[in-house]
C-alpha cells in the first residue's frame, strides 16, 4: 500500500494512529519476512554462547539448546496468533496495552523502550571482535573512548540504511542474512574436518559434569535465551506484509527451526574440536576471548580465523540492522500508546519509515552503551525483558480469547489451535527462564522494569480518581508477578541464599505463575468488557467455514 504525498497547498491531516499506521508500504512477503527473524536471531550470540554454554553445563548444552527451541516455538504461537488476528505495527507493544490497561502497557512498553539495550549489545560484539585487530577499541570488558566513539559512527550507520524505505530494508537484509548463514555453517564443516576427538560427549566428567540443573543455567547464564531471541521480528512487520495471516507464522517458525539447527551444530563442533591440553580443568577451564575465532587460530584453520572476524562483524551488524529498524518501530508503537508524544509517531509518506522514532533511538542505543560497555553485562539484563514482554503477550492472548467467548463472538481468522493451553504454559516457561537467570542479574533487571510504575502514576496524574484506580486494579498482577520473581530470586538457588532448595523453587516459581495468569486473564477479561470501542484492536473476521480449526 503506497500513500500519496501531500501536495503543495494541501492540509495535512490530524497526527492519529489510525491515519499514521495506514502510511506503512504492505512490501513484505514470506522470505523477507523469514530473512529478518532469521537474521534477528542470528546474530552475536553464534560467536559466543556455544563456549558459555559448554563452560556452564558441558555437552549437556545440547539438551538447552533443544528446550530453548521447543519452549520459544511455543511463545511464538502465542505471539502468531496476535501478529495474524490483529497485525498492526509494533504489535509487541500495543497487545499488552489493549488487553490489560494502562499500568501494564506502560510497564511492559517501558520494558521495551529498555530493550533497544539489545542493539547496544550487538553493536558491543563488533568492537570486541574488532579489537582484534584494533585494540584500542575495547579493554577490561568495556568500549574505550575510542570504541566508544566507532559505535556511535556504526550506530548512525545503521539508522541511516534504515531511514529510507521498507523495501530497500528487506533487500538489504536478505542478503546480509544469506552471508550470515553460510558463514556458521562453513565453520561447523570446517571444523569437524580439522579432526575431532572421541568421547567428548561421555569424557571429562560425562555427559553432564555439572549436573542436569546446569541445562538450566546455562539457557540465561550460557547466553542461549539471549541468542535465540529475536524470533519475534516478523510480527512487529506484520503491519507491513503482503499476507500477514499466512506469511507471518510460517516465517516465525521456519526462522527458529533453522536457527536452532545452526546454533546445534556450532555447539556440536565446539565440543568436538576444542583440544584436549584446554580441558585439563574440564569444560570451566575452556575460555576464549573470542571463541571461535582462536579455535580457529589454535587449529591452524588461518582462512577461516579470518573470515570468522569478518564475519564478527557482519552477524552482529546484520542483527544491529534488524535491531534498529524493530527499536523504531516499538517506539512508534509506545508514541500510540501514549507513553511518548506522539510527535514520535509521525511516518514519513514516502518512505513508509517512523524517522523520528529511528532518531530517538539512536539517542538510546548510544546512551545505553555507556553505562554497559560490555556484552555480557547487556546481555544478562536484556534477556529478562524480552522474557517478561513474551509473557504480557501470553496473557494478551488469553484474554483477548475469553473476551471474545464471553461476547459469543464466534473464533478470529488466523487464531491457532492450541493456544488455550499454550498460553499458560508459555507464560510459566517465560516465568522460569527469568528466574533462571539468577539473583545476580536479576536484582538488575526488575528494579529498571519496576520503574516503569512511578512512570504510569506521572502520565496518568490528571486521569480521574475511579479511572486510576480500576488500572491500577487490573494491571496488579503484574506488579505482584515481579515482587514474586524477586523475592524468589532471592530466596533461591540460582544465584540467592539457598533458603529455598533446588527443585521447589522452580516449583514455586510455576505454581505462583499459573495463579498469576489466571488473575491476569480474569483482570484482562474485565478491562476488554468495559473499555470503549476505541480503545480496542481491530481484530479479523471469523473463521471461514473451510477452516474451522484456524
């Protein structure tokens, strides 16, 4: 969908969502669509997560590798059910607000507007690998002035190739995508054909030296949450596809499915070539600054050494692209909230782009990076935030289910069978894995998350007194899930003082969590029953009789 630009002497019309969200080009179809997630998902955390992992839980890092896939296809179809029965841009952002009010949308679009963080990390990755090279950019963990100064140029880059146009956008990422996927899997052949060495999955300690709760840890601590992550790409386009109710779950899908099988076999080949003289401490013994890439050098793999710092810019880069482009589009989505002025808005008729939103968040990313110079510090925090973004999503779609069986409305083109169980069980797993990744970044994350309260009491200071107090009422759950997490994390094993031992803290962290999401639906379904028309999505026709399953 092209829009007109406006003519000289014609009168612009009023800023609104609506008027706003018809600007976006309809430009992208199944492969673009699979090529963002994909390339999304593939980004630093190729580079580094297979050796974190290994440190973590040794060859056992398979089994994490599996249950991260398994558990974040099932989040997706949470999210491919919203994206294909109301597919509007930044839907990550706006489902939340629709479905559980005010205090929940601000929390969780304050979450988001944290989350541009992640950009920061990958464009983190670059300077590390590059300091290779140039070791003036990055030592003791953090960027140097000089570093500093490298990433703020790259990150004007970034949104540079990003303010033109939606088409231009997918083009350019297809093929960063497409060198980005043959890179890892040259590394995976090139490395079991320097040679391997028998029984590394049952040698040095067996198969799970550090004991099976370590699959756990290592999903936050071995970066594998984090690097899975990003599925989520296509359906914050979803405004912007040809045919969002067939392309978008298939491309959500196809990209984790392929990002796995690479991430799977990055971790076999790790395991398989790392020499024996690195593994006299065992798997906690193995480290690498740049993890790959000295594998490399130690077995004489000099070409792909090389090629592998190349392309430790590129799959990062490729990431950082999808990252701004994504960042632009949740601020866009927060300005129609009402948590940023809708100045932010504002899409450019020609472009078909959100330019102010791409130019405050090349303000984030840089400010951003400054307190958290270096990867792993982003990391551990962002990870928690996507988490608890997928999780509103969960009960966003529970509710906007039980507001419809509660109309009589008959079951939402594009709904997908299942989700009236997934849903919860999406929301537990999303749950776990933040509690998983332990009090030590925990105690960072939630207090920033729970700073988006007092932000909702300011914005809302003039509402009327009953107004206030009904989304205070229906957005509690929330407030409570996150004290719960803490107090929790902080009682627990991974990473607490252990008062509460190893299984029933995870056990209570899932029986609390499918209590919550049950209060959280019923305070969903009584928001939808009273809000005004207006406030609500658009949501698609029914189900045509051919395909009554959805």
């Amino acid at each position: 969908m092209r829009v007109r630009p406006i003519q000289p002497g014609q009168t612009p019309s009023p800023l609104t969502p609506m008027g706003e969200e018809r600007r976006l080009h309809k430009e992208l179809g199944f492969w673009s669509l699979t090529a963002i997630g994909f390339s999304n998902i593939l980004g630093s955390g190729w580079l580094f997560a297979a050796m974190f992992a290994a440190q973590t839980a040794g060859p056992a890092a398979l089994l994490s590798w599996v249950a991260a896939g398994l558990l974040c296809a099932l989040v997706a179809l949470v999210m491919v059910e919203l994206g294909a029965t109301r597919p509007e841009g930044g839907g990550t952002v706006r489902w939340p607000l629709y479905a559980s009010g005010r205090l929940v949308g601000t929390v969780i679009g304050w979450s988001v507007l944290l989350s541009v963080g992640g950009t920061a990390a990958e464009i983190s990755a670059i300077m590390q690998y590059a300091a290779h090279y140039l070791p003036g950019l990055y030592s003791g963990g953090r960027l140097t002035g000089s570093g500093l100064a490298v990433a703020t140029g790259l990150s004007v880059l970034l949104t540079a190739l990003n303010w033109f146009a939606v088409r231009i956008f997918a083009r350019l990422n297809n093929l960063v995508s497409l060198f980005k996927v043959l890179v890892p899997v040259l590394t995976v052949v090139a490395l079991f054909l320097s040679g391997t060495h028998s029984g590394r999955l049952t040698d040095n300690g067996g198969f799970a030296p550090y004991g099976y709760a370590a699959c756990l840890t290592a999903l936050a601590g071995g970066g594998i949450v984090y690097s899975v992550n990003g599925f989520q790409a296509p359906l914050d386009f979803s405004g912007e596809a040809r045919s969002p109710r067939r392309t978008v779950p298939s491309a959500v899908l196809t990209g984790i499915g392929l990002a796995v099988l690479v991430y799977l076999g990055l971790q076999l080949a790790f395991l398989f070539t790392v020499p024996d003289s690195l593994l006299t401490h065992g798997w906690h013994g193995v480290n690498f600054d740049s993890p790959f890439g000295q594998l490399a050098l130690v077995l004489n793999l000099h070409w792909l050494a090389t090629l592998l710092y190349v392309d430790a810019v590129v799959s990062p880069g490729g990431s950082a692209y999808v990252g701004v482009a994504l960042d632009a589009r949740h601020t866009y989505a927060l300005a129609k909230n009402g948590l940023l002025p809708r100045f932010f808005m504002r899409i450019d008729p020609r472009s078909g782009m959100a330019r102010r939103a791409l130019l405050l968040n090349l303000v984030v990313i840089i400010v951003f990076m400054l307190p958290f110079g270096g990867w792993q510090d982003i990391v551990s925090v962002m990870g928690d935030m996507y988490l608890l973004i997928y999780a509103a999503s969960a009960v966003a779609a529970a509710a906007f289910r039980a507001h419809d069986a509660e109309r009589g409305a008959p079951p939402a083109e594009g709904q997908v069978a299942g989700v009236h169980w997934i849903a919860p069980i999406s929301f537990v797993v999303s749950n776990e894995f933040v509690y998983w990744s332990g009090w030590h970044h925990l105690r960072l994350a939630l207090p920033l998350v729970l700073a988006g309260v007092p932000l909702f009491l300011m914005l809302r200071r003039e509402s009327e007194e009953p107004s206030r107090r009904a989304e205070l009422r229906n957005g509690a759950w929330l407030i409570f899930q996150l004290a719960a997490l803490t107090l929790l994390s902080w009682l627990g094993t991974f990473g607490g003082s252990g008062h509460l031992p190893a299984p029933y803290d995870s056990v209570a962290v899932g029986v609390i969590s499918l209590a919550v999401f049950a209060w959280a639906v019923r305070s969903g379904a009584v928001h939808l029953r009273t809000a005004p028309a207006t406030a609500l999505p658009p949501a698609a026709g029914p189900v045509p009789p051919s395909n009554p399953t959805g």
